[in-house]
C-alpha cells in the first residue's frame, strides 16, 4: 500500500501528482479518496501512463462526472443542520464570559 500525500494546489495538479505517483507502482492500483480525494481520483489521467489502474474507491467521497466540481456537489445536497442542544439557554462567546477576580 501506497499513500499519496496530497499537496492541495488544486485539482488538476493535486490529481497530475497522484497520476505521477501511480506511474512508479508495478502491478494493479486501487486508488481510495475521501472527501476532496474523491474527486483528485476521478481526475488521475489513466490513458497517461498512469500505470495498471484497477478501479477507484469512495469512502465518502466525491464522485463528479466531468465538468462537476466538489462545490457543485455539495450544492446540491447541502448538510443537516444539528439541533440545538439547549435553544432556550443562548451560548456566550469566550470574550463574553465575564472573568472571575483573582484570589
């Protein structure tokens, strides 16, 4: 097992640099993407010399189809909110808290 660091200079290059690192791997590649990664591992260009690329894995990751983006994505299924855990007590920023004197 390999894993690949992920430099995070955007798509193309972070999924060019993950296609680099495929090229040196002898025999079968799996490649598995998380989040972001998904999409950099829908992007490895396997027509490129990119090696024996055997199939792509999403552990809750983004799958775009060409021409889609992670953002596009995530519009179109945006998060539940969680429901407050007290909604009658307001919360207090840090800076707020009134600081009790030194004894």
């Amino acid at each position: 097992m390999v894993a690949a660091a992920n430099p995070r200079r955007g798509l193309a290059a972070d999924a060019a640099t993950v296609s680099d690192l495929v090229s040196t791997v002898d025999g079968p590649v799996v490649l598995a993407g998380h989040p972001y990664g998904g999409a950099v591992i829908s992007d490895v260009d396997a027509d490129a010399d990119a090696g024996d690329l055997d199939g792509l894995v999403y552990v809750a990751g983004f799958a775009p189809e060409p021409g889609e983006s992670a953002c596009s994505l995530a519009g179109m299924f945006p998060a539940r909110t969680a429901p407050s855990r007290s909604p009658a007590r307001p919360t207090r920023s840090a800076s707020r808290i009134p600081r009790r004197p030194r004894t």
